[in-house]
C-alpha cells in the first residue's frame, strides 16, 4: 500500500513491465497500466532517488498550453487539460482524489516581426481546427486588452485563455504515484546498472539492479527524464537526448499589475506570468550546451544582465522589484526535432521509449502515459494516434519539428 515504506529489494524476481525512472512519466506509465481494464500484469518501477529531489519532475514550472505548432501536440494538450479539470473522475471518483483546476490566463506569443508572426498566424489555424481558442492580435488588441505591456515593436501577438496557463502538477504525480502502488504498483528505490538482451539482439530479457539482483522483463520502459541516454546506452542504442539547464526567477513588484499577467513570450525567449501573489520569469542561457545531470548551479548574471532588463523593458512597472527565490532545473531535451520519442526499439523491440519531451513533459504526460500503456497491453495506440513520435523517425532521419519550443 502507499503508505508503506519503499524498499530496495523487488519482492519477485521476474515482472512483465520494467519501469526505469518513476518520477512524471514512469509514475504515468505505472497508473495507466494500473487503470487499464485488459491488463493484468506485473509492474515493477526503479527509482533511485525517491526524494526526486533533482528530477525534472520536482523542478517543472506546470505549465498548460495549446498553442503548438503540431496538431497532435494540440490533441495531447486537451486531454491534459481535461484529465486535470476532471481529475476525481479518472481516478473513478475516489473521494480523496482533489478537485484540480488550470490557471487559465492564457500563453502570449510576441511576434517582433512579420515573418514570425506569420508562424503564429499559421499555426493559429492548426489550433483552430482543434477546437483550440487561440487568437491572432494586433499590437493595438495587446495593449488594450493588457495596457500594462510596452508594445512599440510588437507586430502582432497570439493568446488563449482556455485551458492555457498552469496546474498543481506535483498533486497530479502525487496521486498517479499513490493510487499504482495501492492497485498492486510495485516501486523499489534502486538503480539498474544493465540491461540484457537475448542472443538474437530483439528482445530484452533482464535488467541487473545496483544491489546485484538480476529481473526478468517481458517489457522496459526508459522513463529516465534527462538520463534516458544512459538508460538507452545499457541497452546499446544512441538516444538524442541530453540534460539542458533551464532558469526559472520567482519576483515580487512594487507596483503589482492590476490583472493576471499571461505566460508571455518576449521575443527574445524571456518568458513570464502570474504566479500567485508574485510572478515568474524564466529563460534558457545564451549559450545552450548539455550539462552535468548533476549541475544545478545558478547564474545570478543571467537574472541581473538578462531577465530582469527584458521583463522591465516589455512591461515597465516591473522596473521595481525583488527577486524572492530561483531555482534551476534540467529539460531532457531532443536533440533530434525537440518532440517526445515514444513507442518501441526498432530492434529491440520490448524497449520502449517514453523520453526527450524537450519542457512539454508535464503537461503531455497524461496523453503520453495513457498511449504507452496501450502500445504495451494492445501493441497499439488506442486513444491518440502517437506514431508520429516514434523512435523510427531517428535512424530514418525524419524529424518531426515542432516550432513552439519555449
């Protein structure tokens, strides 16, 4: 029960589904299998830091959006939405199952120019044919509707205030965490340090566990965030995914707006919004490279010589304020084309792959999770059509870009 302690050592020796990494998306994975009606089996997940102290999970911003570039990111994005707002429901109306709600203020894209602003037109209407509520505005729209906003070179403007914005996401880990392990979820605080295949190379067989104790599998899931490359390496396959440091500033106005600030993208890749009482800015650096999966150093230059100047210089009464807390956190980022890698090894083909969400993670893991369990349980995706995503389009050279990376 999830009340008990987690231990070290699985209690068997053989399950059908291995998990490799249970934070967001081993813990999804792990819930649906759990919640699907035609499954039956025997899940094990591997976690080596039960704090998650420095997984990608702990370290999220929640963000919610469906202003993408794709139409099947778009698809993803609503049935996060939904799962959130109906969570009690999916969860079969447990009563201790929390009502959540999305802060639906909306995303604001900032063109500065004609050329992205045509992006934004264009993939306008890729959300429109979703059903999205996406709005193409004009610099003279933005400044009426959020007069707070220096708009002297702003071309036009893209914004949705449904189901757009941020969610409690650690309370929905919590739950798919808590309810597996009640539904017979078997979680281990262990590390694998090998994976073994049979002698044809098509299968894997076993993985081997820190502590020595070698685990058949009928199935593995790398659900290892930024490390999902070692998790691959074991199993000899190269994945294109690597560690990269993300900023995110928690700040305090002396003069607050007088209404929510969207989750507005500057044109120059500084992003902010409300965030309760105070408000949130982030960014990547100027210089991008993959890190240490242990460097969550700041750089205090980047807030005082970056941030702070951008948000100010876009929104003028942020010129007084004060910096109340920063963090780091690490995108497991796709090299490749920026989107997820999903599905099956083209090999291996019990090596499943649930990785490289390049800062979509959380608000993709409730899609994501539900189309690995029923690739797992039917050998296809039921729901949602996630092909798109597999790992085939890697040796093929096929990428399939999304735009709106943030």
């Amino acid at each position: 029960m999830a009340s008990q302690k987690i231990g070290t050592t699985p209690s068997e020796s053989s399950y059908d589904v291995v998990i490799v990494g249970g934070a967001m998306y081993g813990s999804s994975v792990a819930w649906f299998l759990s919640d699907n009606p035609d499954f039956n089996g025997s899940v094990l997940v591997v976690e080596k830091d039960p704090s998650y102290e420095f997984t990608s999970t702990a370290r999220t911003n929640s963000c919610m959006r469906q202003q993408f570039s794709q139409e099947i990111n778009v698809r993803i994005s609503q049935f996060a939405a939904d799962f959130v707002k109906n969570m009690p429901k999916y969860f079969g109306d447990d009563p201790r199952v929390p009502d959540l709600s999305i802060q639906s203020y909306g995303y604001m894209y900032l063109a500065n120019n004609e050329a992205f602003a045509d992006v934004l037109r264009d993939c306008q209407k890729i959300q429109a044919a979703c059903g999205a509520g996406t709005k193409i505005l004009s610099a003279e729209q933005i400044k009426n509707d959020y007069p707070f906003y220096k708009t002297d070179d702003i071309v036009a403007g893209s914004h949705n205030l449904i189901d757009e914005g941020y969610f409690d996401g650690n309370t929905l880990f919590d739950w798919w965490k808590r309810s597996a392990r009640e539904r017979g979820v078997e979680y281990v605080t262990n590390e694998v340090v090998a994976i073994n295949s049979n002698e044809q190379g098509n299968k894997v067989t076993s993985v081997v566990l820190s502590s020595g104790e070698k685990i058949d599998c009928g199935t593995i899931v790398n659900a290892s965030g930024p490390r999902a490359v070692l998790t691959a390496k074991m199993a000899g396959i190269d994945l294109p995914v690597e560690p990269r440091k993300r900023y995110t500033f928690i700040f305090d106005a002396e003069q607050p707006l007088d209404r929510d600030l969207p989750l507005t993208i500057d044109p120059t890749g500084v992003h902010m919004r409300t965030d309760g009482t105070y408000y949130l800015a982030g960014c990547p650096p100027d210089v991008d490279p993959a890190v240490d999966y242990m460097d969550f150093d700041q750089d205090p230059n980047i807030w005082e010589e970056k941030v702070w100047p951008i948000i100010a210089n876009r929104i003028p009464q942020f010129e007084a304020i004060k910096l109340m807390n920063s963090w780091a956190g690490h995108y497991a980022f796709n090299t490749f084309d920026q989107n997820a890698i999903l599905g099956p090894h083209t090999e291996l083909t019990n090596f499943i792959f649930v990785n490289g969400f390049s800062g979509h993670g959380f608000q993709q893991s409730p899609a994501m999770g539900r189309g690995t369990a029923e690739l797992i349980v039917y050998g296809e995706y039921r729901s949602l059509d996630l092909s798109p995503f597999n790992y085939q389009r890697i040796p093929e050279n096929q990428p399939f870009v999304e735009k709106a990376v943030i």
